[in-house]
C-alpha cells in the first residue's frame, strides 16, 4: 500500500503533534520557535510571575524591540531619549523581563536587531518544517521558508513561555495555484494584493494557504516573503510555500543554520516536506499572473485593491464601501492615477528586505522625490541597512531627497512617533490600509517599492512602468 | 475568569462589515505595559472627535447602549493585527459577547481566553439584529442559541473545549500545564533538552 499522500502544512501539523486533536480538545502542538517583541510581551510575563511560572525552554525563544521604537538615528544611537514615555517604558520592561527569565534579546542598539519578521528568517532561526509563533500577526511572512508559522495573542504568548506548546484546532487547507511569468513592473507585492483582491479580506479565514505554481518558484526569498506575509490580510491563519533550492541557497551559511553534516542532515529532511502529489487541499483557487498590473489599493482594508491604471468601482447602496471611500476622500468611478500624494514609505515586515529597497532605488536612482512629498526609507532590520548602505543605495534614497531611518516597523502603524498627518495621502509598502492605521485620519494607498517609489518622484499617484 | 452560563441584555450595534482590531484599538494605546483600563480607548477614534469629545451619533455614545453587554457588528468581526489589546478593551468596557456573521481567527482566540464569547450567527438572524438596535436578547452557552425577544432562538457554533472554559471558567494555561508528561516525551522524542 502506498503511504498517505500529506500536504505541506499537514506534514508540519503531523510532527508538532504533542496531543492529537480530538472533538472535545484542540491538539497540544509543540512551538519550535518563539519570538517575542515589547509590545505583545509585558501582559505575559507578567502572568508568569503572578503564577509563579519559568519559561520552559529559554533557548527557543528570541527577543527583539520593532514595533514602539523610534527609527530616528539620534533616538537609537545619538544618546537622545526615546521620545515617547510610554515606548521607553516598553524597552525597558522588556530588557528586565529578557535578563529576569534568561531569553537572548536582540536589544536597541544590537547589529541584528530588527523587525521580528525580517531577523527570524534573515539570522536562520526560521526554517522549514518548524512551527514559528509570535504575538503579532504578520507571523504568516516566515511561512515563505515553509515553516507552519501564525500569529497569536499575548494570553498565548504566556502559553509558549510556559509550556512551548499552545491548544490548536487544525484549520482547513487553500491551494492558491499561481502560474504564469509575473510582467515587468509587476512583482510580489502586487501578486498578493491582487490575491487578496480576488478571495477577500475573509477568504482565508479558518484556513492555512499553500502558495504553489511556477511563479512562486520563480520568486526570490525576499518576494516569498512578501507574500506569506499578507497571508493574514486575506483572514488566513498561515500561508506557506514549499522549500525548494532556492530556500536551502538562502538559509546556507545563516547564524543559526545547521552547519556541516548536520546541515547535510536538516536538507535531506526539509526534501521530504513538499506537499506529496495527489494530496487534498480543502479548497482551491487558480491565479494567471501573466496578465497582473502594478495594484493599489483605494479604501480602507487591503481587499479594496484595484489595477494602478483603473477606476474606483462603483457600489452603490453599500453604506459602508461609501463610509470608507468618504475617509478616504474617493469617489466611485475616479481614476486613481495623478492623485496627489503627501508621504512615502518604504518599508516594514511586508516590503522591507533588501530587494525591496533595491527595487525602490532602481526607479530613484538619478532623481528627486518631487517638492512637498515626504518618503521615508525604513530598513526591516539594521543588517538590511548595512547591506544597503554596501551596495550604496542609501545614497541613491538621500540624494533623491528621501529620509534614511535605523529598522523598526516605523510608519507601518502610528505608534512610535512616525506618523501621517490627518488627511494625508500616503503610499505605503506595508500591509494595512485600516482607518487611522499610519496616523489618525490618515489616508494609506497600499502599494509594491517600484509604485511608491514612482509615486515619490512624481508626487502623485504613478504606474512605475511609466518612469521604467 | 468568571464562568459564563448564560447573558441577557439588550444590544448595542456597529453595522460595519470588517471591523479590525486597529479600530476596536488604535496603536498608540499599545505602549501600555497591564491589560486594564484600555476600555477608554475602545473605538477611540469613531468614538471621540480630535477635541476628546463624545462623538454623539456614534452608537456606543447614545443613552441607551449604556450598560449593554452585548455587541453586534457587521460581517468578519476583528480582522487585522493580533493584539489582545482588542478583547482587553472590550471586555473592560463591559462587553460579554460580539456577534456577528464571521470573526477573525485570531481575534475569536483572543476573545475566548478572556471571557468574551464569539457569536457566530446566521445571515438571517443577523439582519434581524442589525436592523433592532438595543434589543433584549439572551445568549444561552448551555445550549449554545441566541434568543431574540421575539422568541425566535438561533444556534450557534462554539467549540466544545472553549465552550467548557467559559462556562466553567477555566483557563488554558492550566490545562497546557496538565500536560507536562505528554510534552516531556515529546521533547524526548525530539531530542529536545
């Protein structure tokens, strides 16, 4: 008899398994990987002490500081304060909570601090077939290295520190089948988009993602990223790919990569994972990539996405698709082309790797963010930044007139003080678009590096094919 | 957590589809470092105008969603960010049930492991409650239903081991702990040490 033809997801399920579900029980699923950030962190250490708790495998969790901490390099390195109080507050708890408890912490002013989704996978602390939790949502991004990875809440964050292991119903399984050869001008960010754009903000929900087809494979690790990373955007509980060689080219050589013959060992393992042929995914859906244009979105949720070159769609007697174009200042049936824009970020856990900045200095290189428009260029992580700075492209974003900033998840959310005004158009590269996520009463078109980076230089909304 | 059997109160109604967690709870009220007081902040920005001041056409701000401890909102309640902030806000203002069509996976874990109970309800039933703003309904865990004044009572799904935490208010932190032997051989097997 031929063994049981398993997905991705189901073979990363299987080997996690402390306790198998039953109908009255979730399963008990062991976590190979815990990171933990300042802000989903205190409330949980806080339960361990009130309970007289230790946290169970110290060398399994990581710690870093993103989301409250200032990007301003006088602010990080200068010897100025941390501008907000309530921020400061929050490094410091979790500098005394990391020594108090015995977790390595990635603190401020470390070399390979940065965005919790940009170090896990960058120091090779991600890999395949690990099971990856944090208290944060983009969790789904390290799914791109094919390991089962999702977002929780604090409460679970105490779960882990205590127990490395979290009560888990198995959700269901979505093959996004996506083939065909992605065109010029049009790359990860957009492809996720327009996925979300097709299933819904709620299209994945219950659900774990498979990104399959040729041109997922065809993709590099940053844009494998990307989107994994957006997984959660269309409700998903974890979005994966398979490892294939380009994942192993990756993780070779990373800090915390097997080495040597174990290395050899974790290959041969990590061969096995792929979804085998004939397994069954719950639901199915097919993607023509070859036909994709550069996307933006015009609302306020990320499945409010249309082609860069269209119009905003029309639905009337719908209060609330009204409400959320009124915010945003739209009308039904506008082009959303020559729109002016106030501010551009590129950056965050979607867009902030080095190809992304790569492909954002291409479109830059040899000219000047237009008058009155703010861009500010936030490397995911202070590798990412020395990489950059290597090759240059600091350069490139200065003398175009662009902001270079120390990593942190900046002005992906109005938390550490880099904000957009109220009223304020911005093209942004990260994930949310939700009311008064970048600032209150701001207005966030989300968009790929190359379309922010043309919008920057054109000050208003741009098709990168057009400056390409 | 206080175990929940049964609710009864009228409801207070946010007909918004897509409610996320960046509304229930804005990201500048995230630099706390306890979970209490944040039910202030809950819809901070519907709920307030720039000045601070009570937003009076907001439903949360009219006389008679004072004191109701059920919530009805648009289809996919609580998509977006993780955070617990957003049950910690809720349940601080004094909510005991969400209901709607859809909730967000993490936000519905969240909700269960403090005490808010997710309501999953019918398209029908839920029209009705949209259009009956402060009704008196009961929400029953015994029997999983919702009850509308009208008499009419709907089912509901709720998970059987989050259905027994809340009605015995039992956390999961303990349960997980139960497990020591059977995690101990896991790691066992997986050279965990």
């Amino acid at each position: 008899m031929n063994a049981p033809a398993h997905t991705l997801f189901e073979k990363a399920w299987r080997a996690h398994e402390v306790v198998p579900e039953t109908a009255d029980t979730p399963a008990v699923l062991y976590i190979d990987l815990h990171l933990i950030h300042e802000v989903t962190s205190p409330q949980a250490f806080t339960v361990l002490r009130q309970r007289g708790l230790q946290i169970r495998r110290p060398q399994l969790t990581f710690a870093t500081m993103d989301h409250s901490t200032p990007t301003r390099t006088e602010q990080v390195f200068g010897g100025a304060p941390i501008a907000i109080e309530a921020a400061a507050r929050q490094v410091r708890e979790l500098e005394s909570n990391c020594a108090a408890f015995g977790l390595e912490l990635l603190n401020l002013r470390h070399a390979q601090r940065g965005i919790v989704h940009i170090i896990g996978p960058e120091l090779g602390l991600t890999q395949p077939g690990k099971t990856v939790v944090c208290g944060d949502s983009h969790t789904s991004t390290h799914g791109a290295l094919g390991a089962l990875a999702f977002g929780i809440g604090t409460t679970e964050v105490g779960h882990v520190l205590a127990t490395q292991c979290l009560l888990q119903r198995k959700p269901r399984t979505l093959a996004i089948n996506v083939s065909g050869k992605l065109p010029a001008g049009v790359g990860a960010k957009d492809l996720i988009l327009a996925i979300i754009g097709r299933i819904g903000v709620a299209g994945g929900t219950g659900h774990a993602i498979e990104y399959r087809g040729d041109t997922i494979r065809a993709l590099d690790m940053d844009g494998r990223m990307t989107v994994c990373n957006m997984s959660i955007e269309a409700g998903a509980r974890a979005g994966m790919i398979a490892p294939d060689e380009t994942t192993f080219a990756y993780l070779a050589g990373r800090p915390h990569a097997p080495r040597g013959e174990a290395w050899e060992r974790a290959v041969e393992r990590w061969r096995q994972l792929p979804t085998d042929p004939g397994a069954q995914f719950d639901k199915a859906i097919d993607i023509d990539a070859s036909t994709l244009e550069p996307m933006v979105t015009y609302g306020t949720n990320p499945g409010m996405v249309m082609p860069i070159g269209g119009a905003i769609p029309e639905r009337a007697g719908d209060p609330v698709f009204e409400k959320s174009l009124a915010y945003m200042g739209f009308a039904p049936g506008q082009p959303i082309r020559e729109h002016p824009v106030n501010v551009v970020f590129v950056g965050s856990c979607t867009n902030g790797r080095l190809s992304d900045l790569r492909l954002a200095a291409s479109l830059l290189r040899g000219r000047k963010v237009a008058p009155g428009v703010q861009m500010l260029v936030v490397p995911g992580s202070q590798q990412v930044k020395r990489l950059a700075e290597a090759e240059g492209l600091h350069r490139v974003f200065l003398e175009a007139g662009a902001e270079w900033r120390e990593s942190g998840c900046s002005m992906c959310l109005g938390m550490n003080g880099d904000l957009v005004g109220k009223g304020q158009y911005a093209v942004s590269t990260s994930n949310r678009n939700f009311e008064g996520r970048q600032g209150i009463g701001a207005r966030t078109l989300l968009a790929s590096p190359l379309t922010a980076a043309a919008c920057a230089v054109r000050g208003c909304v741009t098709d990168p094919r057009e400056l390409m | 957590m206080e175990p929940i059997r049964t609710l009864r109160s009228r409801t207070a109604v946010l007909a918004v589809s897509d409610i996320d967690t960046d509304q229930i709870i804005p990201a500048r009220f995230l630099t706390t470092t306890t979970r209490e007081g944040l039910g202030k902040h809950l819809f901070a920005d519907w709920r307030y105008g720039p000045d601070g001041v009570p937003r009076p056409g907001f439903a949360l701000n009219r006389p008679e969603a004072a004191g109701c401890t059920i919530l009805v909102a648009g289809d996919n309640f609580g998509c977006g960010s993780s955070r617990e902030h957003a049950p910690w806000a809720l349940t601080d203002y004094g909510f005991r049930a969400v209901v709607s069509t859809r909730i967000a996976d993490i936000f519905r874990s969240n909700a269960l492991k403090n005490g808010l109970v997710p309501v999953l309800i019918d398209p029908a039933t839920h029209r009705w409650l949209l259009e009956h703003a402060g009704a008196e309904v009961s929400i029953d865990l015994e029997t999983t239903t919702l009850t509308l004044p009208t008499g009419q009572a709907a089912r509901f799904p709720l998970e059987p081991f989050a259905r027994f935490c809340l009605m015995n208010g039992v956390d999961e932190l303990g349960f997980l702990l139960g497990r020591e032997a059977q995690i101990a051989a896991y790691e066992a097997r997986a050279g965990i040490a």
